[in-house]
C-alpha cells in the first residue's frame, strides 16, 4: 500500500475519534521535521502527540500506534467527537 494511501486511512480514522492529522510542509530533507506528522484534538486545538521533542516529530508508523492507543482506549466509540 502507498504511504498516501495510508495517510488518507489514517486520516480518516483519526475524524472518527476526533482527531486531525497535520503533515510537515517542509521540502529540505535534511531538516529535522522532513515528512514528520502531529496529531491534535479538532474540538480543542490542541496537540495530543508530536510536539516533544519537537513539532512534527511524528512518523507514519507512530501516527498508526497513537491512534490505535487511543482506540483501545475507548476514543472511537463516541460519535459525538467525530470531526
């Protein structure tokens, strides 16, 4: 599968719970947030994972695991929060 679409899958799984994912804009590879991803709360605006260390320190497999540990959580269970 390609990374865009999984990056949609995710996205779309992320609105169900909530959640917005926000990619890096940055075209120089060598910069340190390069294809690097955040996850933030769409009701609040607020980050829930990939500012520390620093923003977009995210990658796609990290975005995967977040928002699997958030399912299990109970996050996808509310349809209040979809976006």
């Amino acid at each position: 599968m390609s990374l865009a679409r999984i990056e949609a899958r995710l996205r779309r799984i992320a609105r169900t719970m909530g959640f917005l994912i926000q990619k890096s804009r940055r075209r120089n590879p060598n910069a340190a947030d390069y294809q690097g991803y955040f996850i933030y709360d769409g009701w609040t605006n607020t980050v829930i994972r990939g500012d520390s260390p620093f923003t977009y320190s995210l990658d796609i497999d990290d975005v995967a695991a977040v928002l699997e540990e958030y399912r299990q959580a109970g996050w996808a269970d509310d349809p209040a929060r979809a976006l």
